[in-house]
C-alpha cells in the first residue's frame, strides 16, 4: 500500500483559559524538511516536537504550526508598572499629552511586560502532545486516501503498458519479416550475383542486432516487480522510481531496435504511460 506526501491534519485542544491548535500541511519533497512555527514560550519543546513528526511522516516538505489562543482570564504576563511609569516621565519630558495617550506609548516600549511562569505547565504539554498525536494521525490518513488514488493511477498505467507489451509480442513476428524483405529487397536491385549461404547468414546476423525477445522479457518482469512493490506493506517511493528508470530503459532500446514505424508507434504510447507515472512517482513517499 502506497502513502502519498500530500497531507493535512489539524487538531484542536480546549483547555480552560486557552485554545491551542496543532496544524501540519506536507507536500512532496525528496528529503523531510519540516518548517515549525510556534509560539516562544513552547521553543524549549520544538525538538522533541520536530522528532514526533520525523516518525511518523518519514519523508516530505511539511509546515507545523503550533497556535495558543487565551480564552480566559488567566495570562502569563504582567504589566511591568517601575518600566511603564519611567517611559511615562521620560517621553512627558519629550512631547506634550495627557496620563492616557502617554501611557499607550508607553506601553509600546521594550520590557514593559514581565513573564513570572518560567516552565511549561505539564498538564498543559499533556495537552500539546495529545493534540498532536491527533493531528498526526489525520494527516497519515489524509496521505493513506491520497495514496489509494495515486495507486489505482498506476494499476491503469500498469494495465495499459501490458497491453502495449502484449501488441509489441504479437507484431514482433510481422516486424522480422518485414525487415527480412526489405533487405532482400535491397539486395535484389543491386542486381549482383551473391552466393545464396553467405548471404543468408549474413542476414541472421543482420536480424538478431535488431532481435529484442531479451528487452521483451525484461520489461514484462519489470513490469511484474513494479505491480509486487506496489501492493507491498510499506510505501517505497524511491524503489518504485528505480524500477520506473529500469522499466524506461527496456522501453527505449526497444524503441530504437524496433526499426518498424508500427511498433516505434507502441513505443511511443509507452513512453506516454511511464511519463505519467513518474509524473505522479513524486508524490509517493
């Protein structure tokens, strides 16, 4: 079963004088690149945060937000009167105003809020670790739904590949032949004598460079392997992309030993296929 990078979970915990919400955005990336953003006092937490996301999201671009909303009438800082009234004097001594609007510059100034809480409270951190574990488990979700999209595109693409590989097979015989007459064909306007043994091993020789019976198997086999990875338990991108350049190659030796304007067209249409799935391959974690 595949997992895609794409993904959001959010989760909101009430607590009694505080909102908190934990939200995660991911996006396809080749490594995991986790941007946080939260909010000062929780800094202390962000590593042991940053850990629970690497396990459980392994791969991807994501963006972790950590929101604190006060709901109550509890707060963590006061205001800091000494500083507050000593910018009052200072700016009095500066420009001309009444008590208030000297006051709402004041206010305005560094250090004129004090913080007595020093540590997190763990009841409250209890709270941000169930929140994300929630949020988490949305978002594995959210990439597991992906996924099964993203899976039942590649079992289309799969599906028709084989049937090109199928029309490939059936053609190949009316390929050789064809080839087979034009060179003797060639060989007959020149209008020369030949000694008929020589040239008729000459002309296998000639035919099996543009045999392709081991390139048809390869591919099928690949073919075979990507299909086994994809209903595997884990998700591999990564080993599906390998498989896709291997699957790549059989296809375009293919096509250049083809030298046959019907199957080049096959060809062609398999290029389409692959195209798409490594369009999609990026996605895949």
């Amino acid at each position: 079963m595949i997992q895609s990078m794409t993904g959001f979970g959010k989760h909101i915990v009430q607590l009694p004088s505080k909102k908190i919400t934990i939200e995660l955005k991911s996006l396809n990336s080749k490594s995991l690149d986790i941007n946080a953003r939260l909010p000062q006092f929780y800094r202390e937490k962000e590593l042991e945060l940053r850990k629970m996301i690497a396990g459980a999201l392994v791969r991807g671009k994501v963006d972790f937000n950590l929101y604190v909303e006060i709901t109550g009438e509890e707060t963590t800082a006061e205001v800091n009167q000494g500083v507050v009234r000593n910018y009052m004097d200072q700016l009095a001594n500066i420009v001309k105003g009444d008590d208030i609007k000297l006051l709402e510059m004041a206010l305005r100034m560094p250090d004129t809020l004090k913080t007595d809480k020093d540590d997190i409270d763990e009841e409250e951190y209890k709270s941000i670790i169930k929140a994300m574990n929630e949020a988490l488990s949305k978002i594995v979700e959210f990439r597991n739904e992906e996924g099964k999209v993203l899976e039942e595109d590649f079992v289309a693409r799969l599906n028709n590949l084989n049937n090109l590989l199928e029309k490939v097979n059936t053609m190949d015989p009316e390929r050789l032949g064809t080839v087979r007459e034009r060179l003797e064909k060639s060989v007959a306007d020149l209008k020369v004598e030949l000694d008929a043994n020589r040239f008729e091993q000459e002309l296998i020789y000639y035919l099996e460079k543009y045999d392709i019976t081991e390139e048809k198997v390869r591919l099928a086999n690949h073919l075979k392997y990507f299909e086994s990875t994809l209903n595997s338990d884990d998700s591999n991108g990564k080993k599906l992309g390998f498989i896709s350049q291997e699957i790549g190659r059989e296809i375009n030796t293919i096509g250049s030993k083809a030298n046959y304007a019907p199957m080049q067209q096959l060809v062609v249409q398999m290029k389409d296929e692959l195209e798409k799935i490594k369009e999609q391959m990026l996605n895949v974690l």
